[in-house]
C-alpha cells in the first residue's frame, strides 16, 4: 500500500502471458460490469491499476482480444487489502493478499468443478445440482471473507429466493454484497 498525497491506495499490477495477447489496454470495472473505473494500456505485457485501500471491494479486469470481441478474458481480484498481482491469458491468476489468496482457489476449484462435469456422464439436471452443492460448500468455506459474496452474487441465478437467503446468513454481514 502507498501513501501519497494524502491518498491512499493499493497498486494492481499485471502480466499478459500466453501467446495471441497482441490488445493494448485492459479495463477495469466495478464488481458487476456496469461502471469503467480505468483503462490501463499494456506496455512489455504489463499493466498497473491503483484501487482505493480504505475498504475491500471486488473487481473486475477485462482484456479483449480485439475490440469488437463478445468473449473477452475477465478476472475478478479484490481490492483494498493490499499490493495484488494479477496475470491474465488461458488461466487467470490473482495473488498477494489473503482474500486474493481465497479467490484465486475458488476460480481454480470452479474450473476443476466444471472439467469434472462435463467429463462426467450425467443428465444436464443432475450437473445442475451439483454444481449449485459445489457452490453452497465454497460458500460455506469462505463465509468468513469476501469470496463468499462475490460467490452468492455472481452464482445468484442458480439459487431459489429461500436458498439466496439461507446462504446469506450463512455469512459474514461484512461480505455480503
């Protein structure tokens, strides 16, 4: 974290790695795509952010291949808590603080999820359901930080209103979003 000017901040620094990455600005956006806080132009494969430090919040970074792409590279990260480094291609990376640390499990434990499922012969109901139990124990597993609300907020659409608000409680007031 720096101080400067009376500001304080958290530095975001990232890598583009993987071949095909030729775009040279990543974007970065409120935690649900409906705000650009920055754009940031990538210089030797690298980018910097600078989010506020008072308070954790969760972020999103969007990097385009080309600009009129509908399918770009996005990766959450959290904000606030310190220096992260994020590295965007095939796979996405965050790390440097312990939120980051339980979020950067969790993107790897929904994709190991979804290569499970899809490798499995099953009905398209029953990869529904568990994928939404997959949900409920990250949920459960992170209730005491921040990943537990970017969980329930992002997955909200998989849950009935009864489950929505059972998961809720579940977790810490401070990380519901």
């Amino acid at each position: 974290m720096d101080e400067k000017q009376g500001r304080s901040y958290c530095k975001v620094k990232g890598k583009l790695v993987g071949r095909g990455l030729t775009s040279n600005k990543v974007t970065l956006y409120n935690d649900d795509m409906t705000q650009v806080l920055d754009v940031a132009l990538v210089e030797s494969k690298s980018f910097q952010f600078k989010v506020p430090a008072h308070e954790l919040k969760i972020y999103k970074l969007v990097y385009k291949f080309k600009e009129e792409d509908l399918i770009p590279i996005m990766m959450p990260f959290v904000g606030g808590e310190g220096d992260v480094e994020v590295y965007l291609g095939p796979k996405v990376v965050t790390r440097g603080t312990p939120s980051n640390d339980a979020l950067q499990d969790f993107l790897l434990a929904r994709s190991n999820k979804e290569d499970e499922l899809l490798r499995t012969i099953t009905s398209l109901e029953e990869n529904r359901a568990l994928f939404k139990d997959f949900l409920k124990e990250q949920i459960q597993q992170n209730r005491m930080n921040i990943v537990s609300g970017y969980i329930l907020k992002a997955f909200r659409s998989r849950f009935d209103d009864d489950e929505y608000a059972y998961l809720s409680q579940q977790i810490d007031e401070r990380f519901r979003l």
